[in-house]
C-alpha cells in the first residue's frame, strides 16, 4: 500500500526553489531558443501570407502558395530535392553502417584512421571540398575527363556541370561524400557498444554471422540508424551551398533545390514573402517525411 | 552548502547572461578596417562597404585613402569593410532588412539606383550634383549622367570611375594560327566575318578550344551579352531602358551564330563554367580567347599569363562594336541620421572630387575618371601604355541599359536562354521566352 505522503510546507519551499533554480538555468538557453528560433519561424510563417519585399508589405491570404505550386521551377525544384533525398538517404545510410561494419573490429590505431578519413570531408568545410570537386569535374582540365579519356571509355570531354543528364547525380555524389563521415563515426560507436555477451551467446547457440547482425547488432544500434535517417533526410532537403558554389541551379534548373530557389527568390530578387512561404511547405515535407521514418524505424525500436 | 549552491546557480546564471549579451552586441568592429579616427566624442562615426573594385577590395590601399580624408576631416571616423561578389549582395540585402546597412556604399547604377535607390533606400545626391559636375561628366560620357538618375529624376549615385568591357586574344596562338590577318591591330576591331575566319583557321591549326561561350551563372555575363549583341549590330534594350530587345532579327540572328559556331565545332559553350572559370582557362591557355576582359582583370591575371593577352573589341557586322561599360561610385543609404548623411556626403566628395585624391581614387580602381577634367590619370606612371590600351576603347562604349528595372531576374533569364538554345532548342522560341520574363519583371519592378 503506497499511500503518497502529502509535502509539508518545508519539503513545498524546497521543491519550488529548486524549480526556480531549474528554470533560471533553462531561462538563457530558452531566451536563446524563442529569439533565433521560435520567432523567426512564426515571422517566417506569417510573413508568407504577405507580398513582402523591400518595398512592399501587403497582406495577400494564400496567394504566394498558390502561386508556388504553379511556378513550374519551384516544381522542378521540389521534384529534384526529392530526387536527391531518395538516392542520398539509403546510400549514406547503407554505406555507412557497411563501412563501419568492417572497421569498428579493428585495432584502435586503425580504426581513427578510418574515422578520420571519412570524417575529413565534414571537418574541411564544404567551400573547400567543392573547390576541388569543381576542379575535377571541369571539362578541360578536370581530373575525371583525363582518367576516362586516356583509358578509352569516353571520346570527348563531357561538361559534368554544364549537361543535364549528369550535373544532378555529380551534386548528389559530392553530397555522399560530405554526408558518410558524421553516420561512420556514431555507427562505429553504436556498434562498439552492442553487449559482446549477447554475441557470444548467440554464437554459442549457432548463429551465423548474417543471423547475429540481425538479431543482436541491428536491434541494438536501431537508436542510431533513426538518428542517421532523420539528420541525412534533412540535410539533403536542405541542400544548398553545393548548388549555389557550383551551377547556380542550372543546366536548365536540373539542380535547381527547393533552398537554392528560397535563396534566389529571397535574396536575388528580393519577393521575402514568396521565399518564406516555400519555407514553410519545405518544412512541412521536412516534418511529414521525419515522422515517417519516426513511426517505421521508431516501432521496431520499441 | 544551501547557500553556498544559491550562489553557484545565481553565478552560473549571470555568467551565461553575460554570454549571451556579449553574442548580441554589436559586432561591427570586427574585419573592419578603423579609420584614423581623431574625432573626440562629438565625432561622426560612418561605414563604407565597398565591392572588389580594383584595389578598392584591397584593405591597405582604402586604409590609405581613408587617412587622407581624415586629414581633412579628423572628426569623422570611417569603418570600412569588404564585399566580394558572391556574397556582398545578400550582405547588403540582410543588413537593409536588418536596418543595419552602411553609410556608403561602392557599386554601380544597377544596384544603387534600379534596385536600392528604386526601393526608397538611398539618399538623393541632388545637391552634389551642381551644374560644373554635370558638365564635367558629360564631356566624357552623357550616359554616366543618366545612368546615376532615377526615373523619378533623383541622382543616387555619385561616379568615379568607368571602364569597357571587352574580350582578349590570345596573341601567340592566333600567330601560329595565321589568324592575326582577321583583326585590325591599329583599332582592335574586327568584323563578324573576320571573327568567324579567325575561328575556322585556329581550328584548322589545331586549337581545340577557340572560345567558351560561358553560361553557368551570372558572373561576367556582360562578355556573352556582348558578343551576342554585336554580331549583327543588335539593341539589348529600348533607348528608355523599359523593353528588352534581344527577340529583334539582329538578336535571334547573332544568338543563331553563336549556336551555328558551336555546332561547327568552331566555337564551344559550357553551361558549368562562369566568367571566373573562364577567365582561368585563358590565363593557363588553355582557349584562345576570352569574352570576360577589362583592364582590371589584366592586372589581375598577370602574374598567370606567359603569353601576350592582347585586348580586342567585340566582333561586329560593320566593324564598329558598342561595348558594354561598367560605371562604379557611391551611394549613401537613408539611415535617417542627417549628421551621418552629411559626414558621408563629405566623404564621398573628397574621394571623387578632390584635385589629389580624385585622381588617386580612380587609379586604385583600375579604371578611367568620369571626369574630364582629371585627363590621362595614368600619364607617366608604369601603367600609361597598358591602360592607354583600355583607354583607346572608351569611345566604343555603348548604352548604359544596365539600369532597367528588373535587372536581376533578367541576368538569369539570360544564362538560362544561352544554355537553352545551345541544348538545341529553338532560338526564336528561347530568346522569345526570355524576353517575356524579363519583361514580365520589368513591368513588376515599375509598377505596373
């Protein structure tokens, strides 16, 4: 019989002091929080009933959506955003866990080796690694083109930024590779820590290697493959700094991003309102495909 | 140990409030180069942002100039800091949003009359311009005048300096080529004609890449707008600068050239390189040609180039080309602070209109004086027979038309066409297509 003892006027004092005391440490974060978050994302949705730009701020209901969803390059945009997410989220995630499959049994040395490797394109900084994509992408003194002409696979040179049919997929490659080094280093972590005894006794009961990632490791590192497809599905939504350093959403809008043509809209032509209401339908997709992978990978979490 | 954890929370708290304060204060000093500032405490503090213009992007040289005027003008101290064109725009753009745009501001007509100016942001220059400046401008070129005033008949630009953008050879290739017979070496002019054999004999010669018609981007747009323009003599606007012409006969016949060219193999294009790539690819010789040429770039690239880079005019179909030029000034954003309008205005007219500091100004710019009255800035310095080169283009420069409302979604409208036709689509139906959402822009930009 655990009857709950009601507080007495000592214990409520102690309690709410030490609740103050929580709240005064939340209070600068919170401040934080609501000022360069919380606010600007209620600007950002109010303003996109507005036609607000640098000298207009006139209330227009949902003009600006709808005006989004005939405007055939915000289209465009939308289905190569997609495009990307689709292919970059399970070859980052899938790549990943099999390269940190082989390498979190190594030696420590060799392990950080490998970390280091794959995390040197996230610590580089992304100006730095698409200088040097750009180069080897160029078509006449580009590494690529040399390598594939001198050993007879193609006859001339290809612009792989300047063509439609392969700038999208050379973003979406340099996007894998900025993207594997944050997965490969909580992979090797969260397979580090699956419970050896669990192994081991599954071994000891016959099962088979394939049978013991399954039913041991992948339940066990489940957490972290969430984690993994929720961070990488919004990076890659929010793919940006690639487009605008390297074409600028062209050939004929073929890497054309829902971000890159917010930025145009907002900061080129200056319509704030358009590119806020964009915004909000890019964070609407955003939360909808989040709380897909919630509710798939989260229920065999539980 | 109660009190003792009160006085850790409190200390704690103040510390992390502190932070915050520190993150929201103001941070304008930072890469900022500080003026001489001698002004006591009733002093005018002002900031100039500048674009790379010439050695206008170099900190030591603006340094320099800001020291002189505060020779002058001890109690008005100036912040200086540096834009470059990939990011300046969306800079200057937060910090009107922001309300913390600068006092000065270094660009062209494009920007501080179509597109800030024409937004009610800048201040109206009326009084600098008196009857002597306008005269004295306008014996150089009537087009600078017009192009620092708005339609609504304010100046919000105060010019210091001009240049012709044009293209540049490469010297040695076309020697080798026997292609130096197709261009007049007295005038740097050539003709359509002379261009097209040119193309075809450097082909012949072996050189795999003549030219790259670039259209990646914005950047250096003005080099393909130019040689498409001229070809056949075509107009890129109206002469009120409120239609784009290019969907004219001249327009569609010199874009189809271009295309023709290509096609030819006499020509290239690359929708992933911009004038910058472009630019490289010449300096390392790589293609014998570049569209994106000036004075500044010249400097620029010198130390690269180990062949003659020799500066030409566009081709044109009756030899004489219309090039497009850049004009470059000040403008002061309305901050609603009269004592800094006016400390900016001082500041603007020292740089522009003083008889030492005039010309030293547009030396650091790289380019020529919109002021008669300056003369040769360059004569007996190391720089007279290069820029005497650049100088001798200046009366080919055309129409201003870079002052037509909507002006940035045309720029993109632009690079889009140029990859749409070369993609081999229709050029009628492209440039027609292009014409119609620029125009479209400059109907919104107007009001109308």
């Amino acid at each position: 019989m655990n009857k709950r003892m009601k507080p007495t006027g000592m214990q409520k004092a102690l309690i709410r002091r030490e609740t103050i005391s929580a709240y005064l440490f939340l209070l600068p974060a919170l401040i934080f929080f609501v000022g360069f978050v919380i606010v600007p994302m209620v600007m950002c949705l109010v303003t996109s009933f507005f036609n607000y730009s640098m000298t207009e701020f006139a209330f227009v209901g949902f003009s600006n959506y709808v005006e989004m969803f005939q405007d055939e390059i915000f289209i465009r945009a939308l289905l190569n955003t997609i495009l990307i997410v689709v292919v970059a989220v399970p070859v980052v995630t899938v790549f990943s866990l099999w390269v940190s499959s082989v390498i979190y049994k190594m030696n420590g040395a060799v392990c950080s080796f490998f970390r280091c490797i794959f995390y040197l394109p996230v610590v580089t900084g992304t100006v730095a690694v698409t200088v040097v994509w750009k180069w080897m992408f160029n078509r006449y003194t580009g590494l690529f083109n040399y390598v594939l002409g001198e050993t007879g696979i193609i006859d001339s040179d290809i612009s792989w930024l300047g063509d439609e049919r392969t700038a999208i997929w050379c973003i979406i490659l340099i996007l894998l590779t900025t993207s594997v080094g944050q997965p490969v280093v909580l992979y090797v972590s969260a397979l580090g820590n699956v419970d050896e005894s669990l192994i081991e006794a599954a071994q000891v009961d016959g099962a088979t290697s394939r049978q013991v990632f399954w039913k041991i490791k992948w339940p066990q590192i489940m957490p972290t493959t969430l984690y993994i497809l929720v961070i990488t599905t919004i990076n890659s939504f929010q793919c940006y700094a690639l487009i605008q350093l390297l074409t600028s959403g062209g050939p004929n809008h073929s890497t054309e991003t829902i971000m890159y043509y917010i930025y145009y809209q907002a900061f080129r032509l200056y319509r704030y309102g358009y590119g806020n209401a964009m915004g909000v339908i890019l964070a609407i997709i955003i939360a909808v495909f989040s709380a897909i992978q919630f509710k798939v990978a989260g229920r065999k979490n539980d | 140990m109660k009190n003792w954890k009160k006085w850790m929370s409190l200390l704690l708290c103040a510390g992390m409030m502190t932070g915050l304060s520190a993150c929201g204060g103001d941070g304008g000093s930072e890469n900022t180069a500080e003026g001489n500032d001698s002004g006591g405490s009733e002093g005018t503090e002002i900031t100039l942002w500048t674009y790379p213009i010439g050695s206008w992007g170099d900190s030591a040289t603006v340094d320099g100039i800001v020291a002189a005027f505060n020779e002058q003008y001890p109690d008005i101290s100036v912040s200086v800091e540096f834009l470059d064109y990939t990011s300046g725009d969306d800079q200057v753009t937060a910090a009107i949003e922001a309300g913390t745009a600068p006092d000065i501001i270094m660009e062209g007509p494009e920007r501080l009359v179509t597109t800030w100016g024409a937004a009610g942001r800048m201040v109206d220059l009326s009084d600098l311009w008196d009857e002597g400046t306008i005269s004295d401008i306008s014996a150089v070129s009537e087009a600078v005048v017009n192009a620092c005033r708005s339609s609504d008949g304010a100046y919000y630009e105060y010019p210091l300096c001009m240049n012709a953008h044009c293209m540049a050879i490469n010297y040695e290739v076309f020697e080798e080529a026997g292609a130096l017979q197709y261009i007049d070496e007295e005038t740097r002019t050539w003709t359509t004609e002379d261009f097209g054999n040119a193309l075809q004999a450097l082909k012949d010669a072996g050189v795999e890449t003549t030219g790259i018609v670039y259209c990646g981007g914005q950047g250096g747009d003005q080099g393909t707008r130019a040689l498409a323009r001229n070809l056949y003599s075509a107009e890129f606007t109206n002469a009120d600068h409120t239609e784009w012409t290019m969907n004219s006969e001249a327009g569609i016949r010199g874009l189809q050239q271009l295309v023709d060219w290509e096609q030819a193999g006499l020509l290239s294009h690359d929708a992933g390189l911009q004038a910058a790539d472009e630019l490289q690819l010449f300096a390392n010789g790589t293609v014998a040609m570049s569209f994106a040429w000036n004075a500044s770039n010249e400097s620029n690239y010198a130390e690269q180039i180990d062949f003659t880079a020799y500066a030409m005019t566009f081709p044109s179909d009756d030899g004489v080309p219309e090039l497009d030029g850049g004009i470059y000034g000040f403008g002061i954003f309305d901050n609603g602070d009269e004592a800094k309008i006016d400390a900016a205005k001082q500041f603007i007219q020292f740089v522009c209109d003083d008889e030492t500091q005039g010309p030293q100004s547009v030396i650091a710019s790289g380019f020529f004086p919109v002021r008669s009255s300056f003369g040769n800035v360059y004569e007996g310095s190391d720089q007279e027979e290069r820029m005497t080169v650049f100088n001798s283009m200046m009366p080919y420069l055309g129409d201003y038309y870079n002052v037509t409302p909507g002006w940035a979604d045309q720029r993109t409208a632009w690079w889009n066409m140029l990859q749409n036709i070369f993609n081999g689509n229709d050029v009628t139906e492209s440039v027609n297509a292009y014409v119609e959402t620029s125009s479209a822009a400059t109907q919104a930009a107007s009001g109308n």
